[in-house]
C-alpha cells in the first residue's frame, strides 16, 4: 500500500505546512498553504486554508489554536470556518480587512511590531508602498523560516496553459527561480519603504523561505529572497 502524505508537513522545529484547496482569482487557479507554528504549546496558524475534518484533527493534535493571522488583506477566504471551529483563538489582521469583512472577528490588526501574543518567538516587517496591497512577512526563529505570502512566487511548470500560461510567464510567476511578480514590481510606488522593509527582513538569519504560492526553498532562503528583491536596487 501506497504511503500518504500527512496533511501537516514537517519543515523544521515546531513548524508545518499545509497545503488546501485551490482558488480561482481573475480567472487563475492559485494553490493555498498555511504554515502552523507552535509555542508554549499553542498555535500560530499564518494564511489558513480550507478546514476539513481531518485537518482540523491534525491541528487540533499539535496544541491549542491561539491565534488566527491574516498577513495581506487578500488571504482570509477561510477564517471563518476556523474561527467558528476555534472560538477562543485570537484573530489577527492586516489594516483594512475588518472593515472589509465586518462579519469575521479580529481582535487587532498588525502593526510594524509584533504584538505581545508572539513576540520573542516570531517576528514580522509590514512590507509597504505597493498599491496592490501591503503584506505582512514573518520570521519563525526557532526554524529560521521566513513566510511570505504573495510578494514572492514560484510556480511549477505545467501549473497554467493556454494563454495563462504566457501571462504568468511574462509576469514571473512561473520564472526559474522565484520572484516577485512583475505586477507588484510596477505598483511599487514607495520604493524607500520597499527598501527598508527588505533591509529588515535580510536582517534575519533566514535558512528557510515559504510562499504561498510556491515550493519552500530550503538551506537558501536568504539567498533565494535576495534574488526576487534584485530589482529594487
């Protein structure tokens, strides 16, 4: 018999990943992942993705659910699922997102700083001046891994055809390596707060890099986050 693959995926010390359902947006069919981290015994869950049964059990094995974050105001398709699974966890946004989603409970949105619930443990750098949206990119220390959510992509080939394909082409999201998408390139309009978000993040002693959108680059991550950045000098 055939080995399954556990829906949480190990990638370093107290720190999984897991993989969703796709969504479509504009037309594109995008894959989902949300990275768990634990500490104190309790769990930080970045970006959720779809809640199922058995990935709510899988979870819910690790430790308790404390806090729920939505790092871009883009990534909260399934917060509610979890937050009616989860009463007590603390939900956690970016700026703009509880007035969009008055519906969903967020006790506080993120600021440049880690709030008190993490810090020490996880870091985090509001990555601004881009008019699509501002993303939140956080460190897991313990592990080394840095998680960005769209700023930085890489897809498999073979993940888009037909005309998609050329448009993810020509905007880099399916380039060689990773690299943030020509789209968010052209709609940084603030390149000095672009400059010194990078400047914070590069700080970090980064062995691991995760994306939403992509395959974890592992063992050279700060590597790998240098190259998508090249361009903003």
């Amino acid at each position: 018999m055939a080995d399954t693959v556990p829906l949480l995926q190990p990638i370093g010390p107290d720190i999984w990943l897991a993989d969703g359902p796709t969504v479509q947006i504009a037309g594109f069919v995008f894959p989902t992942r949300m990275a768990v981290i634990r500490f104190g015994g309790k769990l930080f869950l970045w970006s959720p993705v779809a809640l199922t049964p058995a990935l709510r059990a899988a979870v819910a094995a690790l430790g308790e659910v404390a806090w729920l974050v939505a790092p871009t105001p883009l990534h909260y398709l399934f917060f509610g699922e979890w937050q009616r699974a989860f009463p007590a966890a603390r939900s956690f946004a970016a700026p703009g997102l509880p007035r969009r989603r008055p519906d969903l409970r967020f006790v506080d949105v993120l600021g440049d700083d880690a709030p008190a619930d993490w810090r020490g443990e996880i870091d985090q750098v509001a990555f601004r001046g881009n008019l699509i949206a501002t993303e939140w990119v956080f460190f897991h220390r313990r592990s080394a891994t840095v998680l960005f959510t769209d700023l930085i992509q890489h897809f498999e080939p073979g993940w888009f055809s037909g005309w998609r394909a050329l448009v993810a082409r020509l905007d880099l999201m399916s380039a060689p390596a990773p690299e943030v998408p020509r789209k968010f390139r052209v709609t940084f309009v603030d390149r000095r707060a672009a400059r010194a978000a990078l400047g914070r993040i590069l700080d970090w002693p980064i062995d691991t890099l995760v994306m939403a959108h992509g395959a974890p680059v592992h063992g050279t991550g700060k590597a790998a986050v240098v190259h998508a950045f090249r361009w903003l000098g």
